[in-house]
C-alpha cells in the first residue's frame, strides 16, 4: 500500500512540477530529484536563518561572516552568490508545490 501511495505520488508530483516549473527545473523528476529538492531546500533555509540571525542579532562582523559563507558556498557549487540565490528560490517553489500534491493525495 505504502508503495502504491508512493508511486502515485512521484506521478502526480512530476506532473505538477512540469505544469508549474520552467523547463531547466523539469530535468530530474525522478524519486532522487524530489528527495535532491527536499535537500537542497533544507540547505537554503539553513543559509536563509543565518541572514535573518543576523538581521534580528545585529553581531558585529556578522554581515561580513554571512556573504563570505554565501560567497564560498556558490563558489563551490560553480555560481555566483545570485546564481544560488535563484536557485534557492526555485528549490522552495518546487518543494512547496511537492508540499500542496502531497496533501491532495488519500
């Protein structure tokens, strides 16, 4: 049963991701590629807590620590900080959209 339910989902996801994803993000809907959104969303809302730590905290040397981990971090990835940063956004967009098909699904 719980595969049946699993396969219905990777289906019924792929699809919404393809109705709702630009074609670049379409690449990988595979079992993997909705586990890889889940991580990569994970990754980005660690790096988004560590901007908004350091709006709300205010450390000194903060600012400078957080793009310097931005900086390395899309560097070791092949992109630039806003190249990651679009990224990001899609990966959330994405893992939204697998969220909402995951809770149509009996």
């Amino acid at each position: 049963m719980i595969m049946k339910t699993a396969s219905k989902f990777i289906v019924v996801a792929a699809t919404s991701l393809a109705l709702g994803m630009p074609a670049s993000a379409q690449d990988d809907l595979s079992a993997q590629g909705i586990l890889a959104i889940g991580k990569k969303t994970g990754a980005c809302g660690i790096m988004d807590s560590m901007i908004q730590f350091q709006k709300t905290i205010r450390m000194e040397g903060g600012e400078a620590f957080v793009l310097r981990f931005w900086e390395v971090e899309a560097a070791r990835l092949g992109m630039s900080v806003q190249q990651l940063s679009e990224q990001c956004n899609k990966s959330v967009s994405a893992y939204d959209t697998l969220w909402s098909t995951a809770e149509a699904l009996p």
